[in-house]
C-alpha cells in the first residue's frame, strides 16, 4: 500500500468528516473532486493547517529530499522508520492528511492478471490517512519541490490477505491532534504506531480489473464485482 486511491467526495465532505472548526482556505474547489482511479505522481486533494488556517491544497503525491535525485520518489513512507530515518527527516514535522474515500489493492489469485480489491471503510466515511509532506505555502505559493508521502503501517486480521501493509487511519479526533503544530513530535509519533484504526474498520471486495489502467476514471471502477 498504498498504490492507487479514489478521491470522489466533495472537499468540504472530508472537512465536515475532520470536524474541525478553523476556518478553511481552499484551493481545491467546491464541486466534488470526482476522481475514482489517482495514481502516484498526480496531484492528490490534501488537509494541512498554517497557522489557524485549515488549508485544502492539491499536491503532488510522492516526494524524495534534493539529494536522493538519482531515485524515485516514494509515495508511501514505512511508520516504523518514518520518524528517525535521514530519508524524510526535512518533512516528518510537517503533517497532513490524505483523505480519501477508498484505495486499491492488487492480489495474484492464479489468473492472467491480479485480482484488484477496493478497500473502504465500513459504513463509507471518507478515510483519514496520515501524511508528511513539503506543503504549499499560502505566501509563497506552490514550490517545484512540493509532495507527500502516505505513512503506512503493518496489515493485520483479515486485511494482510489483500496486502501487507495499509495506511495509517486515524479517527478525526485524533486527525486533528495530528494535524495540530503544537503536537509534539514524540507524540505523533505514538499515535501513528499505537492508534490506528484497525483492520475491522474496514471492509473490501473484488473490482473490475479496468482499475488497473489509469486512463479508466469512471465510477464504475468502484462498483463491486
């Protein structure tokens, strides 16, 4: 994980699903995004504060710091590492959600191609995922070398059929807690390792495989099969 999510919802359904009450700058738009099949390396619709603003933001989703050029940059950032390691020590204070309404798994179930599974979480509130990022800044505008990463974490129960590792979810609670500069670093990042949601938050079905062309962007994508 996390290799390809949808982003369908409105901007202010993930707000109204953050419940916070800060005032919101948005970039975004006010239609829904409409967006059943994002890859990597597009911009994704993302929730950070600068000061007491809420910020809605599209940002390209991946990032690498300027002396790893000679590699790709990686869209998800393991939670076991992702507080101590050189690789995203510029970005780890600056926090973010992703929220999303699903992603997409691939699973080799014997057949000419994968077998791709959307994950939601049950009852179909829009997901909270914790990110790190290099942000946009409201004064300065969007930089060259904006981007952000997914935090993931180990699979467990059920889900570890479909993948290894998942997203790391969190309540809005705690969203906003994440969210909050005055979070102290220690702290988020025993929220990541210890307070996500777990696997039975979620539920997940068979796709078309059509999903896995991304030139496929209907919501016809999502509908199980």
């Amino acid at each position: 994980m996390c290799g390809r999510l949808s982003q369908y919802s409105g901007i202010h359904d993930f707000v109204a699903a953050l419940s916070m009450p800060n005032a919101l700058a948005n970039s975004v738009g006010e239609l829904p995004l409409d967006r059943y099949n994002v890859a990597p390396t597009t911009q994704v619709a993302l929730l950070h504060l600068q000061g007491d603003l809420l910020h809605a933001d599209m940002v390209r989703w991946g990032w690498r710091p300027h002396w790893a050029k000679d590699r790709a940059a990686p869209i998800n950032a393991r939670v076991e590492k992702v507080a101590h390691g050189p690789f995203f020590r510029a970005i780890w204070p600056h926090r973010a959600i992703t929220p999303i309404d699903n992603w997409f798994e691939w699973v080799d179930e014997g057949g000419p191609k994968k077998q791709p599974y959307l994950i939601r979480q049950r009852g179909g509130a829009p997901i909270l995922c914790a990110a790190i990022g290099h942000l946009p800044d409201a004064d300065e505008g969007p930089a060259e070398d904006d981007g952000f990463v997914i935090i993931t974490a180990d699979s467990t129960g059920g889900m570890v059929d479909i993948h290894d590792r998942r997203p790391v979810v969190l309540t809005p609670e705690l969203a906003r807690e994440w969210l909050d500069p005055a979070t102290p670093k220690e702290r988020a990042e025993q929220m990541l390792l210890f307070e996500g949601k777990p696997s039975e938050s979620f539920e997940w079905f068979k796709v078309d495989i059509n999903v896995g062309n991304t030139r496929n962007k209907g919501p016809n994508l999502i509908n199980p099969i």
